[in-house]
C-alpha cells in the first residue's frame, strides 16, 4: 500500500460522518459557485463581450482570470491566515473541518462586490472619458499637462 493510500485511508476514518456531510456541502456550493461564475459568463458576457473601442472579453480571457484566482488562493498570506486560524481552533480541542473554505468564501464575496463596483463606475465613466469633447477628457488633460510641467519646472535648473 503506498503513503498516499495510507493517508488517504487515515483521514477517511478520522472524519464523523456528520463531517463528511459537511465536507460534501462544502464541495456542492463550490462546485455551485463556480458554475454559477461560468454561466454568468457564458450566458451574460461572452454573447455581448461588452465591446468599446476595440476592447473584448473573450473565453481566454475568463479562462486566465479564474485561473489566476485559483493560484491566488496558494499565496502565502492566506495560506498563514488558514493556518493560524486552524491552528488556534485546534488548540482549543475543536475540529477546524471548514476553515479554509469560509474564509475563501468571504474573500471571493469582497472580490465579486468590489468588481461589481468597478464595472458599475467604469460603464459609468468610461464612455465620458474616451470622448474628446467631454468635461472630463478636457480637465484631465489639462491636469496631465499642467502636473507635468510644473513637475519639469520644479527639478529644472
């Protein structure tokens, strides 16, 4: 029997069958959360790719962005926030089952609502912007060219 059948077999035996509900539920709203994620991509997004000036949202591009959220998860940061967390539970004689989940579940729940808030203000905005007649392209030009010149002006000479 090699080490990982060993071990796999040890935690088998070492979880209640209430935990193994549990550990199931878990799995299910991943597995929901994810689906939901992707149907909202493929059903919403993918068939508009909220195109302006050129810019897409492709396959690809969702693709990257989860799987780049997938490795986020490994950081050291919130490997150290599980782990201690796991430990003082532990320390106090308690069965620390869904602790890194809850805390994936409510930093992935700030990322969505802060994402939702930027593309709320970038629909919002950006079309202001990009125009060259509006408010807001005139003033931020003459504030980028007034910061740089008296950024040149104070270093010159």
């Amino acid at each position: 029997m090699s080490a990982l059948t060993a071990r796999t077999r040890s935690i088998a035996q070492a979880l209640h069958p209430s935990e193994w509900a549990r550990l199931g539920l878990m799995t299910l709203v991943i597995l929901a959360l994810n689906g939901f994620g992707w149907g909202i991509f493929i059903f919403t997004v993918l068939p508009h790719h909220f195109h302006y000036q050129k810019l897409g949202v492709g396959l690809g591009v969702a693709f990257t962005a989860w799987t780049l959220g997938a490795r986020h998860a490994f950081d050291a940061d919130h490997i150290s926030a599980i782990d201690n967390v796991t430990r003082k539970l532990m320390a106090e004689k308690k069965r620390p089952l869904g602790t890194g989940f809850f805390f994936a579940l409510g930093h992935s729940t700030i990322v969505v609502v802060v994402g939702v808030g930027i593309t709320v203000a970038a629909k919002a905005v950006f079309g202001a912007v990009v125009d060259p007649n509006s408010t807001y392209e005139t003033l931020g030009g003459m504030l980028g060219t007034l910061t740089s010149a008296g950024f040149l002006y104070l270093i010159a000479d």
